[in-house]
C-alpha cells in the first residue's frame, strides 16, 4: 500500500506513518488517526489504511445491540478489552470531513468498520 501511495498517487514518503505489530496498539492508532488530521490543511488529501483483525462485539449477553470493531495488537493483552468501535472511527473520520479534509478509509479485516 505505502509503494501504491507512493509511486501511483504521489503521497510522499516522508508523510506516510506506518505503524506495524506491537506498535500498533489502541492508543497509537487513535493516536495517530488525530495526528494525521492536524498535520492536514483544507483541501489536503488523507488516507487510512487498516490491516488486521475486526469482529462484531455484542454489547453484553442479553442485548441484540451489536458493535463492529477493529482489534488493536494489545486487544487481547490489556485489560478490559482494547478494542476500537466503529462509531469511535467515525467521529474521528467526520472530523476530517468536517475541515474540508478528502479522506479515503481502507479497512482489510473482517466485519471492518
């Protein structure tokens, strides 16, 4: 993705951030998503690129309410539970939108937000 960014689309090097393995955990994917926007003018072009895992997540046994989530890599190791809902993502997303910011969102993983 980052040499199709790169070589097709014109996307510096320099402004693409990557974060693989045990870096990418909740806190530095939120992070990060933020980062991006501030570092984003009017008019600029943005792109979120998400390889991993996600799953639908039921609220609690008793609710037909259900969640999409990704699954950061500290999902399973940091206690409650480190996921990333979708609607958390949208709100972050809208933000970018909402400053005249072109956002492409790319979710590789099942039940992706």
């Amino acid at each position: 993705i980052k040499e199709l960014l790169t070589n097709s689309f014109g996307f510096k090097q320099e402004n693409i951030k990557t974060l693989y393995d045990f870096k990418a955990t909740n806190n530095n994917i939120l992070k990060e998503i933020d980062a991006l926007r501030s570092r984003c003018k009017k008019g600029d072009i943005a792109v979120i690129y998400y390889a991993g895992h996600g799953m639908p997540f039921r609220y609690d046994k008793d609710s037909n309410q259900v969640a999409e989530v990704i699954l950061p890599s500290n999902a399973f190791i940091t206690a409650p539970f480190s996921y990333i809902q979708s609607t958390e993502l949208a709100k972050k997303f809208n933000l970018f939108v909402d400053n005249d910011i072109t956002l492409t969102t790319i979710f590789d993983c099942c039940f992706g937000s």
